[in-house]
C-alpha cells in the first residue's frame, strides 16, 4: 500500500462545503481498501500503475515564477480568441485566463471558486457521474479524495455556443516530483449546446502526475462536443478519466488525442440513459520511443434506440506500446442499439507493440453491434509511388502516416482545431 | 541520354527480365510492345526503381550515371518519371499537397528554391488545362475513387507538372476512351523537348498514332525479339506476336 497518498490527504487544508469532506472521506476509504490495481485486474491488464505507485509523487508546488503569455501561445490549439480558463500545476491562472467574451447563457469557473460561489450547482452532479467504488477506478478515487481544482462550466438551457472553450492545464518547472488531481465538471442543460477543448500540457521536462477527471452531464437535447488533448512532455505520467452521462436526445462527441506522457491512461466512458441519445468516441495517439499509451472505452447502452460510434487510430514507432479495450456494454432493455466500434493501427517500427481488445456484453437481443480492429505497417507500394515522384523517403513516411491519420482526424468539426491537430500529426514523425 | 545493356531482374525466385539490351537519346520516343506478362511494366518499375524487383544482371546508365545505383526519388530528381499502369490510390492526402509535395522536394534537390502555394496553383491551373481536369479534383486525394480514365489522366497531370527529361508511359492508353486518348497524346507531345526523350509502353498501335515514336520493340518472355521502325507496330497490328516469339513463352521461366 503506498502510504504517499495517505500523507497528502492528512496535508489538504480544511476548507470547502461539507458535501465535499465526506466526498473525499468516502473516496479514501474505498482507496485504501482496493488499493492500486496490478494486472491481474482485468481493465488493467495491458498498462502497470507499478512506475506511478513507486515514484512516491509530493502534493504539487505552486507555480514556480509568473508566466508570460506568450508562453502558452504554443498551446492555442486553433485560436488564441477563444476563451480560455488556465491551470499552472493544478490551480486556476487568472492572469492568463480570458473569459470576458463567454456568451449569455455560459457560465466557466474554476472549481474552487464554484466550490464557494454554486455549492449547490456542484453538490448536485459532482462525483455523481464518476463512480470510484471498485479497484479499476482507484485513481479516480484519488482524485476525488484529493481534488483541488479544475474548471466547472455550466451551459444554459437552449443556450448554442458556436465557440469552443478552452480549458489549458499546464505544469511548470515547480512540477517535478509533483502529482496533480484537476477535476472538472460540466453541465449541458437541456438544448443546449457546447464545444470544449480539454488539453493538458508541459512547459517544463520534468517528470509529474497528472490525475485528472472530467464529469459531464448531458440534459435532453443537450450536445457537447468534446476534445481531449494530451500533450505532456514525454518524462509524464498521465490518468485521465472521462465520464458523460446522456439523457434522452443527448449527443456526445470525444475526440481524444493523445501524443506526449511515457506512461498514460485515459478512459472516456460514457452512458447513454436516454432513450435516443448518441455517442461518438473517437482518437488518435502518435507514439515513439518508450511510450505506453492506454485507451480505455466504455459505452453502456442503458436505454432503447441509442447508437454509438467509435473510431480509434492508432500510430506507434520506436518500442512504444500502445493499447486500446472499447467496452461495448447493452442492457437488456436497450433494444435497436446501434453500435459501431473501430480501432485501426499503424506500426512504423519492429519493436513497437499494439494491444486491442473489444469487448462487447450484449444483453438485448435486437441490436446491431460490429466491431473491427486492423493492425498493418506503411504500404510499400504507396511509398515508391511516392518517391519515384522525387519525394524523399524520410518526407514520404511523414505523409503515408499523415494520411493513415487523415480520416479520424477529418470528424473534428471545429475547423481550427482540426487544421491544428493536423499540423501536429504531419510534425509528429517529422524526425527520421 | 539512356543505355541498358544486358538487364536482368527477378521477383521473388523467377525471372522476369531476361537480358535487355537498348537505348535511348534525346528527342527519342520508343514504343515497347508485347504480350501480356512479356515483362513491359516489370522494365518500366525496374527503371524507376521499384524496390521489389532484384536487379541480378546487366547495368543502366542514365546520363553517364550509375542509374541502378539511385534511390528512386533520386531518379525523379534526374528526371526520370514513371506514369504507372495501375496508379496508387492514397487516401488522406490530397492531390494538390501530394503534387506541390513532390514539385517542391524536386526543387530542392536541384538546389532550386521551393514554390509557395499560391504560386503554385497558378502553374496547376495551367497544367489541368493540358490534360482538360477539373480543379476539384486537386482536392480530392491521389487517385482515391478515381476512374480508371482519370487515373491515367492524373498521371499525365504530373508528368506535366514535373517535367521529366526522360518519361516512361507505361499503358497510358487503356482504358482510356478515344477523346481521352487525344488529350493524353496531346499533352505528351506538348511537353515533347528536343533534349528529353520518351518511352511508351503499349498495346495498340492507335495510340502510336498520336505519340509516333521513332523506334518500336517488341519485348517477349523477357527479352527484345525485335527492334524497328514505327511501321513494326503497323506489322504487328496485322500479324500478331506469334511470328516474332520462336520459343514457347513458359520456358526458361521460374527455372
Ligand atoms: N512482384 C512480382 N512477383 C512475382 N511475379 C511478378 C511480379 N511482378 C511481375 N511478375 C510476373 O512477371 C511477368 C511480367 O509482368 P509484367 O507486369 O512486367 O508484364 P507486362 O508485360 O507489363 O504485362 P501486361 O501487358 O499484362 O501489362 C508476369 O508473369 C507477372 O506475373
Ligand atoms: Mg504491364
């Protein structure tokens, strides 16, 4: 048992509502009675927590000097217009943050600050989505012990925001060593509509842990569409968990795209409990070196005439290992389930190693749920055609990776993000 | 400008090319005829540089250089340019990056400075006038759902923007219908410079009509069994290759 966490939750300054300390207790207890998973838990089988549980990470120190704005510019993901709430090692930045332009309607604030200003906003959904009442979920359990801050956005019933907000979590050369648990929440009323961009960064090289989660709750009618960017420097160690939960109508689209960290997991779950509700998990992850990259999907299909949609692609060069488990879950009530689950990989070295598990528990018998993985290297045809055109062998390999990519990356229907992130996957392999 | 003596090349364990001998100089056009599985488009990749053929036999030279001895994009930088029987379809990315892509690295390796995008859509839309193809296909990505005629088409959409000294056309004509196979011949002979020269690998002599070549050879089992002058095609249009082929066309092969 590792007794680190243990000493940061003695550590936490008393403050908050007293929802929240019997929260945090609760998640504790079920902490330390679970314990951290090792891999003969099943949805931890490909993916060690061992190199996190034994770097004994401190409580984070705060930022280590002001930063400048310039500095986050390399972080703007499509737009530096759009609004932006900052976190520089787990705390909100108001000086960097710029949410003067939100519309009518949408309401971003930090976590701490909604702690104080909406207690019962946050009373009423946080830690509700999210369950951490198994040993899978031991480091959602810590964050709920352990939460400091995080953005909590609230959208308006009927309120459609055609500009994504971003929320930018950063860590600083004060990181190293440091563990942080951001925790965000948002609400989606009925109707309403919404795009946020969720990225977690480095400004520094040294090795952190970020252990963050993300509550979403969807109304009737209620859309978001959600990026999810993972881009620490590659020394990091990331958990991410994401959980929607859909009422009737709702539609949810992740994207998830993942290239930095040497170690990171990331789950994005979501529920479909209203009848004609709809997800769409898609996500890219670039890896090279020593990377372990772990997607963990999960969809439950709870209610009739719901469907999902699920494309991830994967690149892995180096002796990187990537891997991907798409649970497809449908209770036996949810009828005419539509599901479709694909999980495309390209191997770009010998070493590099891919494991793909779907998963499918189907307990509704009038439903229609394909899965399909392939697994493939460069195509060596492509490549002379390429290259009897004068196009060097380095460039052609950049660009057949590229266009492996293209087609997960063509479903981001923000535009600048799209251009951006397509930047990013011609520059990832950019060095051979 | 080009010398084969002698070449050989195998897939796997069997031999394709059996010793092939010719040569070509500036301002040439050559017409390559011959059977089915005689071994045309196997010359045509090996010349480019396709790296699943082992050369086992023979040498290349391609103004005075070792031309076996080069990468294959070090063959189009030369200016080499091989139009493919079967173009490569590649999804994700698109026609005008692919050809800005392979205009630019050409640039680059003769030390010459790259072309920004507006510039060079400038030189597309003159170049789609040659072959008479519409803008959108640039894009569209490299051959993805293309037709078979717009395939070819876009071949010679590329020869016409890298402008080779030495283009090899390898059944730029089939499948091509009789409009297509004017524009396509009009576009190669528009680009025809006394200094490049041309290779034309085909199977009907109509095309010759268009694109008439100095020399023709008819390529069988491997080898040249005949070299002549553009009234050969004419001869075999009548005659068939049967009188030219002395040796059944299995033999030797795969031994
Ligand atoms: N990579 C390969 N592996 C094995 N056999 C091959 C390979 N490439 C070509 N061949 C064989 O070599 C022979 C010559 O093929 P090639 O494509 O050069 O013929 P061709 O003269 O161009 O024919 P066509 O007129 O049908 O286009 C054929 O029998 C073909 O099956
Ligand atoms: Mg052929």
């Amino acid at each position: 048992m590792n007794t680190a966490f243990l000493e940061h939750f003695a550590a936490l300054p008393q403050e908050g509502p007293s929802f929240l300390a019997a929260m945090r207790r609760d998640a504790l207890a079920r902490f330390t009675a679970h314990g951290f998973p090792t891999p003969r838990n099943e949805d931890w089988h490909f993916t060690s927590p061992a190199p996190i549980v034994e770097s004994s990470f401190e409580p984070m120190r705060p930022m280590a000097a002001p930063i400048d704005r310039s500095a986050i510019a390399p972080w703007m993901a499509g737009s530096d217009e759009w609004p932006l709430l900052v976190f520089v090692n787990g705390r909100f930045a108001p000086s960097l943050s710029s949410t003067a332009s939100l519309p009518v309607g949408v309401r971003a604030m930090s976590l701490a600050s909604a702690l104080l200003e909406e207690p019962t906003l946050v009373e009423r959904y946080l830690g509700r989505v999210a369950s951490f009442n198994e040993q899978a979920f031991a480091f959602v359990a810590l964050n709920t012990a352990l939460m400091r801050d995080g953005s909590v956005i609230h959208v308006a019933r009927d309120t459609r925001v055609s500009r994504p907000l971003h929320m930018l979590f950063l860590t600083d050369d004060a990181a190293d060593g440091g563990v942080t648990h951001p925790r965000n929440l948002v609400v989606v009323d009925r109707n309403a509509e919404v795009s946020l961009i969720e990225q977690y960064a480095s400004l520094a090289g040294g090795r952190s842990l970020t252990n963050a989660v993300t509550e979403a709750v969807l109304d009737d009618g209620a859309t978001l569409r959600h990026y999810r960017l993972q881009r620490e420097n590659m020394r990091a160690f990331h958990t991410g968990h994401v959980d929607a939960r859909l009422a009737r109508d709702a539609h949810y689209h992740s994207f998830s795209f993942a290239t930095g960290a040497e170690l990171s997991r990331i789950n994005i779950y979501a529920t479909l409990g209203g009848e004609g509700s709809g997800a769409t998990l898609n996500g890219l992850y670039m890896l090279d070196d020593v990377q372990h990259c772990d997607h963990q999907t999960r969809i439950e299909h709870a209610r009739p005439n719901c469907y999902s949609r699920e494309l991830y692609k994967g690149i892995l060069d180096g002796a990187s290992h990537g891997v991907f488990n798409g649970k497809v879950y449908v209770h036996a009530e949810a009828q005419k389930t539509d599901g479709k689950q694909t999980n495309n990989t390209l191997l770009l070295s010998e070493r590099a190693r891919i494991d793909t598990k779907p998963q499918l528990e189907i307990f509704a018998d009038d439903v229609k749920c394909t899965h399909g993985a392939t697994v493939g290297r460069l195509d060596a045809l492509s490549a002379f055609y390429m290259r009897s055109r004068g196009i060097t062998a380095a460039t052609t390999r950049r660009l057949l990776t590229y266009a492996f990519a293209a087609e997960v990356l063509e479903t981001i229907e923000l535009e600048p993000l799209r251009t951006a992130l397509e930047a990013l996957t011609l520059a990832r392999y950019a060095g051979e | 400008m080009l010398t084969i003596d002698g070449l050989r090349a195998t897939a796997g364990d069997r031999e394709i090319l059996r010793g092939i001998t010719m040569s070509v100089a500036a301002g040439e056009v050559h017409a390559i005829m011959g059977p089915n599985g005689s071994g045309k488009s196997t010359l045509a990749q090996v010349l480019a540089g396709h790296p699943g053929y082992e050369v086992t036999g023979g040498t290349v030279e391609y103004d005075g250089r070792d031309l076996l001895a080069m990468e294959p994009e070090e063959r189009a930088h030369a200016g080499i340019f091989l139009a493919f029987q079967y173009p490569v379809e590649i999804p994700g990315v698109s026609n005008a990056y692919f050809l800005r892509t392979a205009f630019n690295e050409i640039r680059k390796a003769r030390g010459e400075e790259e072309i920004d995008p507006m510039d060079f859509l400038d030189v597309m839309a003159e170049r789609l006038k040659l072959v008479d193809m519409d803008e959108a296909m640039l894009q569209r990505s490299v051959n993805s759902g293309f037709s078979g005629g717009e395939k070819k088409r876009n071949e010679i959409l590329q020869m016409a923007v890298l402008e080779p000294r030495l283009a090899i056309l390898d059944e730029t004509d089939s499948g091509l219908d009789i409009d297509a196979l004017r524009v396509v011949a009009d576009g190669v002979n528009a680009l025809r410079r006394p200094e490049n020269a041309t290779i034309v690998v085909t199977h009907y002599q109509r095309l010759l009509n268009y694109i008439v070549p100095d020399y023709v050879h008819v390529l069988a089992n491997g080898r040249i069994v005949k070299s002549g002058g553009k009234e050969l095609a004419l001869d075999l249009e009548a005659r068939g290759y049967d009188w030219l082929i002395d040796e059944p066309r299995t033999a030797g092969a795969g031994a």
